[in-house]
C-alpha cells in the first residue's frame, strides 16, 4: 500500500467532481465507508470518464494519505 498519494491532486467530493468533468483527472480514490449518496455520483463519473478507481477501506485511511488530518470521502490524482 502506499504511504502517501504523490502528484498533483484535489480532495473531496465536489472537488473530485469537478475536477473529472473538466477532464483533469486520471485515478479516483474512494474510501469505502463513504456516504453511498456520495460516491454514486464520483463513481459514475469516473466510469464515464474511464478513469481508474482505487477503493480505501476507510475515509480516515484516505484522509491519511492525502496528507490530510481529517478523513476523506474521495480523491483525485490530476493529469
């Protein structure tokens, strides 16, 4: 497992979001204990987008490798 995300990068779900429908997006992270209402909406963007989804087990963990002290719910490494 990796310790830190490397590379450019957004945090969070409207984030996320915005970022894979502008185009600037190439792996997904989600964090599996996230709100199902929430990650719908990455999770189907990123299929449409043939991006690569990473599933964490936990928004802590997530949150832990953005290099971030509160959890996340989704990331996105940039292009």
């Amino acid at each position: 497992m990796v310790n830190r995300l490397s590379g450019k990068k957004v945090v969070g779900i409207k984030q996320t979001i915005k970022a894979i429908k502008s185009g600037e997006g190439r792996v997904v992270y989600i964090a599996k204990d996230a709100d199902n209402k929430l990650i719908n909406t990455v999770e189907e963007l990123s299929m449409e987008h043939s991006l690569e989804i990473v599933y964490i087990e936990t928004m802590k963990e997530l949150g832990k490798l953005c290099g971030i002290d509160v959890g996340a719910a989704s990331a996105l490494i940039l292009e």
